[in-house]
C-alpha cells in the first residue's frame, strides 16, 4: 500500500503543530508544578524523585521522536541526506 505525498505532509504538519507543543507543554508545566500525569493519576517530583525523572525521561525521549517524526515527513527523503 502506498500513501501520498500529501497524506505524510498532512501527517507531519499535526505532529508538529499538536503534538510536539503538546509534549512539550506537558515538559514545562511538569517542571513548573512538580508532578507529572501518567495515567489518571500524577507521579509527584517531591514524593518520588527517581519514578519522576524517569517519566520525565521518557516524555523528552517522546517528544524528540515527534520531532523526528514530523520532520521526516514534511521533508522526506532530503532530511534522511542529513543524517
């Protein structure tokens, strides 16, 4: 199955436009408030220092992927010459 050169920059342009702030709006306000949602519930930094920086780990590993992502499909094959 083939996709269309407009459905990946369609793809690319939510990915950059909603999740990626969205990703990293999650980073902030993490940082700002101490706590960070996983699930319904928050892992708070002051409670449990070590689980909060490993989720913070992981939305930053999340949103650079969205980065990525969104990156290989709005320039396709002349971002993949970058690496």
């Amino acid at each position: 199955m083939t996709t269309f050169r407009s459905e990946d920059t369609l793809v690319g342009i939510v990915a950059a436009v909603v999740v990626v702030p969205w990703v990293v709006w999650t980073i902030s306000r993490g940082l700002r408030d101490g706590k960070l949602p996983i699930g319904r519930a928050y892992v708070r930094k002051d409670e449990r220092a070590a689980p909060f920086w490993v989720l913070m780990g992981l939305y930053v590993a999340a949103a650079g992927m969205a980065v990525f992502i969104s990156l290989d499909l709005l320039f396709g094959p002349t971002f993949r010459k970058w690496l």
